[in-house]
C-alpha cells in the first residue's frame, strides 16, 4: 500500500512539473510580446504619415527617431538618443531619395531592423551640378500621397497580422490628402502672379505641383549665408522677373530674407515645408491648409 501511495505522490509531482513548465501563462506571455510592433520614423513628416497609417491599430507604437524639432536632416548625424530610440523598433520608416545619409550607421548597429523606403519609385528632381537629386519630395501633396501609400503597402507586407488595418488606415488618409490637395489647385488655380522666392531648396516639388516659379533662393543650404554675390544675383532675378513675394521658413533665421526685401520692396511671408510641428494625425493637412492661405494672400 506504501509503495502505491508513493507512486501516486510521484505521479502527481511529475503533473505539476508539467503543468509549471508547459503551461499556459508563458505561453500567452510570448505571444503578447510578439504581437506588439514598435515603428520608428527617421523625422517629423514620416512620422505624421506613419501615424496616420497606423492609427489606432492595437499593439503597434509609432516612434520618431529624431527629435521633432531637428527639421530636415541636412548633414544630420545621429545622437545616442537617436539611437536609443531604435532598440525595440522592428520598422525603420525613411523619406529615402537620400535625405537620411546616416543610414549606414543605423544598419550596422541594428542589422535586424526592418528598412521600408517611402520614396520607391517617386520621380526625382535632379539637383544642378554636383548636388545629386532633392529629397525633398513629401513638400508635394501628390508626392505625400505616394509616401504614405509607400508606406501603408509595405508595413502590410512586413507585419501581416496587421495588414487590413494597416490599409484600412492607409485608404482613409489618402482620401483626406487628396481632398487637400484638390482644395490647393483649386485656391491657386486662378493666381495671375506665380513666381516666388524661397528661402531654401525644400520647395521645387511643391513648386511643380502648383505651378509655381521659383525665381531665387536666398540660402541653398539652411544656415548656409549666401554670399554678397549670392544677394545681389538673388536681387537682379527678382527685379528682371518681377516676383511679388519672398518666402521664408519657420524653422530658420530670416535674416538673409529680411536683407533681400530691404532691397527689393518685398513683402516676406512664411511657408512652411513640414519639418517641424505638432505631434499629431492631423498636421501636415493643417500646414498645407496654412500655406494656401499665405499664398493666396501672397500671389493675389
């Protein structure tokens, strides 16, 4: 009778053993934490469109990787923070065209990490000289819509359990930028004066896509102060074309701007090329909303 006794202890010990080391609880754990995707974006407009694409989706987390204040990531080179904030990313979302040039650092610190290149296959425009093709593509509404579009197709096919959402989401965002956008030509459409000067070279992709001139640019590289020569060719260009406004950008000085209306007689206003803002769905609408306006005011 002992003996039987001590085979059922042994038999409902070796159970339990079982049920501790094959049981539910880490299980469900291992899953839970395989569900969650965290997104990283490289700067402030990726972050807006990833946002959008992945609104509301349970257990996926949108990250901007730089600081939202850094503006374009002109010779940008990353910080440790910037860093930091990749380590539980699986996604890297890019503008691409080559604005982030410090890729290869992230790729050799985080070989893992999920690139998804928002720019594929949107035409470039080529820069003069040696100054290779403009990233700056997201400026143009119709160029957004490919980006996010970019976007929302790629994260499908990176993260399947959450495809539809991703492009349910995806849909109803492009229907919203293409309201914007057929709201802009609209505005602009009837605009006698088309030519402009812009503060840096952030603008020929919304130039193209609204028709408009840009007669100078005062500073090619923000923070880069255009050389006396520089000015005066700007002044002779504004005069010989008869531009009516000067355009500067809320993320830099106007100074340089400031020098060219003196000479002029121009009036300056602010265009903003989406760089920096509020951290929220809605922004860059809101920003392209707010320079309608000033061009509409500027070019009357």
């Amino acid at each position: 009778m002992r003996e039987i006794r001590l085979r059922l202890i042994s038999v409902l010990l070796l159970g339990m053993m079982l049920i501790s080391g094959c049981g539910s609880t880490p299980a469900n754990h291992q899953t839970e934490k395989d569900s969650s995707v965290v997104i990283a974006t490289s700067f402030y407009p990726i972050y807006i469109f990833t946002l959008n694409v992945a609104k509301d989706i349970p257990d996926v987390k949108v990250v901007n990787m730089t600081q939202p204040s850094t503006g374009c990531l002109h010779d940008y080179a990353v910080t440790p923070d910037d860093m930091k904030n990749l380590e539980e990313a699986r996604f890297l979302v890019i503008n691409g065209a080559g604005m982030e040039a410090f890729m290869d650092k992230v790729i050799k610190q985080f070989p893992d990490l999920k690139i998804i290149d928002s720019s594929k296959d949107i035409p470039l425009i080529q820069g003069s000289g040696d100054e290779g093709s403009n990233p700056h593509i997201w400026v143009s509404i119709s160029n957004a819509i490919l980006q996010v579009e970019n976007i929302g197709e790629q994260l499908a096919a990176l993260d399947p359990h959450h495809a539809e959402l991703y492009q349910a989401n995806t849909k109803a965002y492009v229907a919203q930028l293409k309201a914007e956008r057929t709201k802009m030509h609209a505005g602009l459409k009837g605009l006698n004066n088309r030519g402009i000067v812009t503060f840096h070279e952030a603008f020929p992709y919304f130039a193209r896509e609204f028709n408009l001139n840009i007669a100078g640019v005062v500073e090619r590289e923000p923070g880069s102060e255009p050389s006396a020569r520089e000015m005066d060719k700007t002044v002779d260009q504004i005069k010989a074309l008869k531009v009516k406004a000067l355009f500067v950008e809320p993320q830099y000085s106007a100074k340089a701007a400031e020098t060219i209306a003196r000479e002029t007689g121009l009036k300056v206003y602010t265009l903003d090329p989406v760089v920096t803002g509020p951290m929220k769905a809605s922004a860059y609408i809101d920003i392209m909303d707010q320079n309608l306006k000033t061009l509409e005011e500027a070019l009357k």
